[in-house]
C-alpha cells in the first residue's frame, strides 16, 4: 500500500461498479450521478477494488504466504532507493537516476470490455533539483527530450507539448507534459 498525497492509503487500485441492467463497467469516481448507469439509467452494483498490479504466487504452492506484486511501474525503485544512492554515491543537486526494468500492468477498457495483462520493457529518468529550480530544470530537461528526438530523425515541427491539468497529474508532480508526436500515419 502506498500513502497518497490526498491522506488515504491506495492499493493501487480504482473503484469499479457493474450496472445490473446492461451489464456495462465504470469507475465509480468517474460517474456523474453515483449509484445510477449513465448508459441507460440502470441500479449500479457495490463499488469493487480493481487491481492494476499483477498477482503471481513464488514457488511451487499457491498459498496466501506465496502471494506476490510484478510492479506496474520502474519509477518506485527508484524512489525507495533515494536515499541508498544519497548515502553512497553523495550526489550534489542537480542529479538524475535512470533505471530499464519490466513492469506489469493490467489494464481494462470499460467502453469495450476489454480486459488484457500487460508486459513492458521500460526504461525511466528521474532528475532531482533544488525546488526553487525546478520549472528552469523542467523546461530545460523538455528542451533537451525534444533535441534528442530530432537527432534520431523527428522534426521539430511536428511535436506537440500535451500540458496535463493538475486533476490529471501524479499526487507528486507539479507539472506534466506528455510530449506527442504527429506522425503521418
């Protein structure tokens, strides 16, 4: 479990709610009125737990003591070993860490019923700065993405800086941009 910035433990997981009638599935935070199908007007079952990580069980018995999470993300590694890095390495602000790793996600698609188990090969970065300096450090680490980009080939024209609101952001980001591409397919 994981403590959120909002005060309430997550384990990593969104509430999910069927409508009896048209057999349809919604995140319960993402109804407008609660309890009522915004389909079809229908009751809404009892809001239940879905998990985005994957469950697996070590070893030869599948028992509640062999139970384990494949991560759905590499960034957590990362931060869980902040201070490892901080007490071996005694980096100076600015620094980054990098880590590639796999990462597990299920993932679910209410409007299609689609339910599929994800396996990635990511790779991740994290920099770390002095407060005061991030929006510089941002905007410059942004500048050097795109510059990185055009060097394999990309044209600069065609990116396109998807700033993400603050309800669309992680509980610990103070900006978001999602650099996208338009390719011509």
């Amino acid at each position: 479990k994981v403590w959120e910035a909002s005060g309430h433990l997550s384990s990593f997981s969104d509430p999910l709610v069927d409508c009896k009638k048209c057999k349809q599935r919604f995140c319960e935070d993402h109804l407008e009125e609660k309890g009522k199908c915004p389909s079809c007007g229908g009751e809404l079952t009892e809001a239940r737990p879905f998990n985005q990580m994957l469950k697996t069980f070590l070893g030869p018995v599948e028992d509640a003591a062999s139970v384990a999470y494949l991560r759905p993300e590499t960034a957590a590694g990362m931060f869980i070993n902040f201070k490892q890095v901080l007490d071996s390495m005694h980096p100076r602000l600015p620094f980054g860490i990098a880590q590639v790793g796999k990462a597990f996600r299920n993932e679910i698609t209410t409007e299609n019923f689609i339910f599929r188990t994800r396996e990635f090969e990511i790779m991740e970065f994290e920099y770390f700065c002095v407060p005061a300096d991030a929006p510089c450090v941002f905007d410059e680490w942004l500048l050097r993405m795109k510059e990185f980009a055009v060097t394999l080939g990309l044209k600069r024209e065609k990116f396109v800086d998807n700033e993400k609101g603050e309800k669309d952001r992680a509980h610990y980001s103070s900006r978001t941009v999602d650099l996208e591409y338009q390719y011509p397919f």
